[in-house]
C-alpha cells in the first residue's frame, strides 16, 4: 500500500476502496462486522446509573468491582470495549444488546470500538 493511500485513509477519504480500509484494520488486528441497521436494536434510554448486577456479561466483565457497583455510561462502555474479547455474544440478553446498542450510539458516535 502506498503512503498516499495510507495518508488518505487516516484523513477518512471517501475516494479509497475499501479493500485498502479492510488491509489496514486487518494490519491492526482489528475486524470489519457487517449490521443491518433495520435489525439493529431499538435506540433505548441509557440508565443512569448503570448497575452492574442487571446486565449478566457487563457483571462478568466488572469482575473485580463490587457487586452492587454503578457505573456511568461512560464507563460501561469501556468495561466493553477494552474486554469485548470475554464478552459470550450469544449469551446477552435482549436488554444487554440494547443497552450497548444504546452506549455505542449515544456516548461512542455510533462505533462500538472492539478488537475481534
């Protein structure tokens, strides 16, 4: 790849093919997922706070906060981010999707920023 096209996609040109964009996230151990929007969760209300003993995989990820901890939606989404690799994707609720469907949209800017 040449440093032109390097340079274009961290400017987030919309002129490189996407072929360039998926080789440099593969270069960065980094995954491109495919959603349907429509079948997307519905946007819901972010609670504030979050508790932690109502959503099962953001409880195991928090492992090492207390039981009954809150948290910010702030920090809820980092719990995700930095561990989505300990997250049992088929075991989350209905809830559990919406909340992060929620927490990517409203506080992330619509990306939920996972390695896969």
């Amino acid at each position: 790849m040449s440093r032109v096209t390097l340079h274009r996609i961290e400017r987030g040109e919309a002129s490189v093919a996407i072929g360039a964009w998926v080789a440099v996230a593969d270069a960065l151990g980094l995954a491109f997922d495919l959603v349907d929007t429509k079948a997307a969760p519905r946007s819901v209300p972010i609670p504030k706070p979050i508790r932690l003993a109502d959503y099962p995989e953001l409880k195991k990820l928090g492992w090492q906060l207390r039981k009954d901890a809150e948290l910010t939606p702030d920090e809820a989404l980092d719990l995700y981010e930095r561990n989505w690799r300990h997250v049992d994707v088929e075991r989350l609720s209905a809830r559990e999707l919406a909340l992060i469907h929620a927490l990517s949209t409203q506080v992330g800017g619509g990306r939920l920023l996972v390695r896969a």
